[in-house]
C-alpha cells in the first residue's frame, strides 16, 4: 500500500497526544521541504526541533484507534481488567 508522510510539530509542552498537524505530503522529501519552509515561522521558531514526519499507509486504520477506545473523565480510572 502507498503512504503519506503527515508532519507534526510536537513540543514538549504540549498536552499529551496534542501534537500539531502541520500537512500531509506526497512524499517525504515534500515533508521535509514543507518543514524547512515553516521551521522560521512564529511558534514554530522558537521549538525549531520539534518537528516529526511521519509515514501514514493511506486506506488504513492507525494502531490503537483500530480497537475503538473508551474515554475517561478527570477522577475516573478503568476497571481494573482494562488496564493497559
């Protein structure tokens, strides 16, 4: 199957799982030339190495998501079976 190559930004301060979905390119190098082109830009500049490409398989499910999922409010826990 063919990928994409989806670009994040992702800096530390970030909320978990909250990394910023900059573009989804054809290839890696338009990734890595989209990234080059943003890395200068106001928010982007001052984390300029937190950025990932990421290959995508298009026409699929990714990881986790793939058995659905449960959502879990402030001061709840997962019964004790549905621990990861």
């Amino acid at each position: 199957m063919a990928n994409v190559y989806v670009l994040l930004h992702d800096q530390e301060d970030y909320p978990e799982d909250c990394a910023k979905w900059v573009g989804v390119y054809s290839s890696e190098e338009r990734a890595e030339q989209a990234l080059e082109r943003l890395r200068s830009k106001p928010g982007f500049r001052e984390h300029p190495e937190d950025w990932l490409i990421c290959p995508w398989q298009i026409d699929s499910e990714k990881g986790e998501w793939s058995e659905g999922y449960v959502t879990i409010y402030p001061g709840e826990y997962l019964p004790r079976d549905e621990e990861q």
